[in-house]
C-alpha cells in the first residue's frame, strides 16, 4: 500500500477508509490532497476486497473546502498555491480537465456505496465531496455550508447538482445565495444526513453500515446504486425497464439462489458476487 501525502487510506474487514489528513488546516484541500482522493476512491472501487467505502476527515474538521490561504498567497482562485514550475502546470491541468470533477465522478460512477462520516464542518467544497457520497452520517458536531459566495465565486464539486435534488431548488437557492452554515440538526432536517449521532460513535456507526453493505451481494448493489441514479434523469417507464434489466441479471447470480437458499434455511447469506 503506497503512502499518501494528504490522505490516510486504510482497508479492514472489506471497507476502504479514506481519511483527508490536513488536521491543523481543517482538512483544507491542496493539489495533492485532489489527486490523492481520486487515486484512493479509483483503488478503491478496483479491489475485490473492498465492498464499500467511507470518506472522512481527521482532527475537528470535515473538510474546509479550498486552501484560502494559499489561494490568496497565490493571487487568486484560478491560480495554484505557489510559484514553480509545477504549480503553474497544475493550474493548467485543472483549467483543462479539473481532478475535482474526476473525483467527483469516480465516487458517483463507483460500483460500491460511498458513504461520507461528516465529523465537523463541511464547507464549500467540504460539502460538496460529502454531498458527492451516495449516503452522509453525521456527528452532532458536523455543520454544512455552501461558503462559496462569501469568497465571491460559483459552486463546484458538483454543488449545483446534488444540492437541489436533495434540499428542493428553493431551500438549495437559499444556501448558495446566502454562503451560511446550517447545524448538524438543520443538515438532518434537510435529509442532508441520514443519521446523526455523538461525534466518539461516528466512525463505529459509518463502519458498521458500510460493513452491512460491504456484506451484501455485490453484482445486485452495484445495479441498485445505477438504478437509483438513473433514476433521477429518467421517466417511470425507463425506470420500470431499467428494473427488469437489473432484475434479469440478478436472478441468474448465484447471490441470488445463495440469498433464496439462506431465508429458507433460516441463515445469514454469503454472498461472493457471481
């Protein structure tokens, strides 16, 4: 397992954990920190001994969103935190093909859940990367903001499309406008997060949900995951094909006459994804 810069990427019990470990900087994102999430969520979602993923932060904070700090010190938004060489090249890079959208992409297109444990502030892009995840747990320490017009520039990470098909374009209007943030109570209330509970049983409660789907049959969890998304830009015929379509290539699995074959025999499945 290669060592990372910004992240700590750990697997246990078929669970990839993938932490943002920029602690003293409220996990704030650098080039590195952008390449190394693709590179885990892409490892990730490649391992057949992984079922499931979480994303989360060390040290109080989620995610702040961008460097700030280096964006000013670099003169702005659009340029990259220093002066080399690299950075410029960097800069480049994400003008033509933004690793953010990769990463994006690779967590909504991955084959297995990606679960987010919000464990502070998640701000601007910090929200965003969790709103990118199928599913949020929140600490009750956890606050949520679309911070990106207190600095003067637009939602990305995919904000304007995740947040108002979960909050309804109104209330997501609301948020963006404003730049505010809203409490772990308020997130919930939205359906922002699914679940909140004390922040020292954060993690045991995002293992075990991931560990319950990491348990499930594969091959019908990846179709469901594509169903619900397909879902969204689709009509209720072309949901009701894509269902049979799923539902066809499921019942031929061997999870499926293993998972029959276990509720008669009144026992746990073992599913191996065939």
């Amino acid at each position: 397992m290669r060592e990372y810069e910004d992240i700590v990427y750990e697997v246990s019990d078929r669970v990839a954990t993938v932490s943002l470990n920029r602690p003293d900087r409220l996990n704030a994102l650098s080039p590195a920190m952008r390449r190394e999430l693709l590179e885990a969520v892409l490892t990730a979602d490649s391992d057949p001994d992984v079922g499931a993923m979480i994303v989360t932060g060390l040290g109080r904070g989620f995610c702040s969103g961008g460097d700030m700090k280096a964006m000013n010190e670099a003169g702005g938004a659009g340029r990259a935190s220093g002066a080399d060489a690299a950075s410029r090249q960097y800069a480049l890079n994400e003008k033509i093909a933004p690793v953010r959208d990769r990463v994006v992409l690779a967590m909504r297109y991955a084959t297995k859940p990606v679960i987010a444990a919000v464990n502070g502030p998640a701000a601007g892009a910090g929200m965003n990367i969790a709103l990118a995840c199928d599913i949020r747990v929140g600490s009750t320490a956890a606050s949520f903001g679309q911070t990106f017009s207190r600095r003067g520039l637009h939602p990305d990470w995919g904000g304007s499309y995740f947040l108002p098909q979960i909050v309804g374009p109104a209330k997501a209007a609301e948020l963006i406008w404003s730049g505010k943030m809203i409490d772990a109570s308020e997130a919930l209330r939205l359906g922002i997060v699914t679940a909140l509970v004390e922040p020292d049983e954060l993690m045991t409660a995002a293992t075990e949900m991931a560990a319950s789907f990491a348990s499930g049959p594969p091959i019908a969890i990846r179709l469901a995951k594509q169903a619900i998304y397909k879902s969204l830009n689709s009509s209720l015929e072309d949901a009701l094909e894509y269902e049979t379509f799923a539902q066809n290539i499921c019942a031929a699995t061997a999870d499926s006459k293993e998972g029959i074959a276990a509720f008669v025999e009144k026992r746990q499945p073992k599913f191996m994804g065939s």
